[in-house]
C-alpha cells in the first residue's frame, strides 16, 4: 500500500529556509511573495493490505522518526 507524507513546521516555529527561498525569490524579482515556509514531502510503501492498520503502522513512523511532533505537524494519505 502506497503512502504519501506532509511535514510541514508548525504555526509561530521559525523557519530559516522559508525566510531564505522568500530572499532567493525576491532577488529574482518576484514580488507580492510573503510568509514562504518550507516543508518535506515523503512517499513510501508497506505492505500492509489493511488501509487502517497501514495508517497507524505509518502514524507510528511519523511519531517516531519522520518528523518531530513538538515542531511540526503532519498529514498521511494512504493511497489504496
């Protein structure tokens, strides 16, 4: 069963590399650009048949590695 992961950081956590793609962007004179946050975007497999037990087996990825609960937040889509 495929997967499809968004981690994005959090309301109100800094974001150093959304700040730099909204300078890059600027510089290349882009205007109107504001608030650019960067995030990650992971697509896996398992092989669980069970769209349930494949969404709690990846919520425990997402818990335990993926990303990091006290920052950022995440969205799976279990694609079946």
């Amino acid at each position: 069963m495929k997967a499809k992961i968004h981690i994005t950081l959090k309301a109100g956590v800094l974001d150093p590399q959304g700040k730099a793609i909204e300078g890059a962007l600027t510089g290349l004179g882009f205007t109107g650009i504001g608030n650019v946050r960067q995030g990650k975007f992971i697509e896996l497999e398992v092989s669980e048949s069970d769209p349930a037990k494949a969404r709690s087996q990846i919520e425990e990825m997402c818990q335990k590695l993926l990303a990091n609960p006290v920052m950022e937040n995440y969205e799976i889509e279990v694609l079946g």
